[in-house]
C-alpha cells in the first residue's frame, strides 16, 4: 500500500528545499508548481488562458506572463476562481497519474509538494501532511529576496497562516535549521516509516 504524504507550508517557508532533500534520499515527489508550468506550455491551455486573461497573458516565445497573472487575480477573485477551476482539475490528474505509476514500481511512500492544501481543501487525497515552518519574521526576509517580492507578500495575506496550517499538520519542520540537520532527521524518521510500510510486517 502507497503513504501519500503532502508537504505544505506558506510562500519561502522551505518546501522546496524538503521536496529536494526527500528526492535526493530516493523519494518518488512530484511538486504542483512544476506540474502548473508544465500545463502552462499546453497548446489547449494557452488558449483559456488568453480568453481568461487576454493576448498579454502570451509572451512573444509562446510563455505564459505568471506575473500578470497573479497581479489579475489578486485584484479580481471571480479570476482566480475561474483560474482554479481551469488548472486545479488537471493538477489533480497529474497527482493521481503519479500515484498510479509510483505504485505499479512497488514503491511504499511517496510524496507531493502542495503549497495550497489547506486552502483549496486536498488533505483528503492523502495519508499524511507534512508541514515546514519558519518565523514570520524570516519569512518575510525571504520573500522580500524574492524577484516580484510584493506581489508575493500580498499572495501570502490571502494564504492560510502558517501557525494554522501547523495545527493541520502530522509533522512539522523547522527551515530554520541547516539543510544538513533536516536532512539526518529525514533519514530517521523515514527509516522507521519504511519499517511501519514494509510488507513482510
């Protein structure tokens, strides 16, 4: 049976660092923001993009201007509603064509970076939810390092707080500590979990 476990947190707090920790220790993941530019390339969604954002949604190599996009959202929530309902569906395909591959290899844990679980209700589509963490005040340091910093700091006001989301959470981490700290603890706990997850138990 495959453990689906979810990493969530808010906008620099250190999802991606854990997501590539876990992939360099030999974790089947898979991250909802590279599925979204991914979808972002596909012919049929360019197209309802344009007609959701007009033809400046298009650069002139064929990208997609995520810029404009957030900016047009954060000032219009029947956008971001239609945005979802356009790209939210095809990220949770993608999510379950990996839990259907990751299962045929045998594999006994997986995980999913998901910046917005909680806020767009998916914690049902797992068995565990890990959280990473860090001060409000080093989280802000980090977004302001950030290239389009303000708009980020505005799409973090309209994200769950990252102390609620702890509440939520199975586990929560620290990226506070160095990479290295994370990663010996990592390896422990997921020693014990591949124990828990064996078959011959």
């Amino acid at each position: 049976m495959l453990k689906k476990i979810a990493i969530t947190g808010g906008i620099a707090t250190g999802k991606s660092t854990l997501l590539s920790i876990l992939k360099e220790l030999g974790f089947p993941c898979i991250s909802c923001d590279e599925i979204v530019k991914k979808l972002y390339q596909r012919e049929d969604i360019q197209k309802k993009l344009i007609e959701l954002f007009g033809n400046e949604v298009l650069n002139k190599d064929r990208t997609i201007n995520v810029k404009l996009i957030l900016e047009k959202i954060l000032a219009n929530s029947n956008l971001k509603r239609n945005l979802e309902n356009l790209i939210h569906p095809e990220v949770l395909k993608e999510i379950f064509h990996f839990f259907a591959e990751i299962e045929k290899k045998g594999e006994k844990i997986c995980f999913v970076e998901v910046p917005l679980l909680f806020e767009v209700s998916w914690e049902k589509y797992f068995d565990e939810i890990w959280v990473i963490t860090c001060s409000e005040d080093l989280q802000r340091e980090r977004i302001k390092r950030l290239k389009g910093s303000e708009l980020f700091l505005e799409l973090s006001k309209c994200q769950i707080a990252i102390k609620e989301k702890e509440k939520r959470a199975h586990k929560v981490f620290s990226s506070e500590i160095s990479i290295e700290e994370l990663k010996e603890s990592l390896k422990t706990l997921l020693k014990e979990y591949l124990k828990e997850y064996s078959p011959h138990k």
